[in-house]
C-alpha cells in the first residue's frame, strides 16, 4: 500500500502542501518517499513504523 507525500506529511507532522514538498526536496523526511512522474509515494509500511503503529501480517502472504 501506497500514500501522497502531503497525506503523509499531515499524518505525520501536520504539514500541509508546501512544507511537505519543501521537507522532501531538503531530504528532511523520517520516512522514504519516491518521485513517480508528478507525484512523491510514500509506502503506508515506512509511515506506520516511523509512527510507531505495527501493521497486522497480510493473510493472504
């Protein structure tokens, strides 16, 4: 599973649109985020561990 960068960055440091993209193009985020065409991906696993959440294990793995 997959999120926008600025989804992430409202979840993780309240940071709306333009500090999010700031945060990423300085390389300051606590997570990875990877440019795909026009949008920056960040993978909903990376999140929840640097938010402390564990994900359940995927049943169908």
């Amino acid at each position: 599973m997959r999120t926008d960068l600025v989804t992430a960055c409202e979840i993780a440091y309240g940071a709306k649109r333009t500090k999010a993209y700031e945060l990423f193009r300085r390389g300051e985020l606590d997570f990875p985020a990877v440019r795909v065409g026009n949008r920056v991906i960040v993978p909903v696993a990376n999140l929840c561990q640097f938010l402390g959440i564990q994900l359940e294990p995927d049943a169908a793995a």
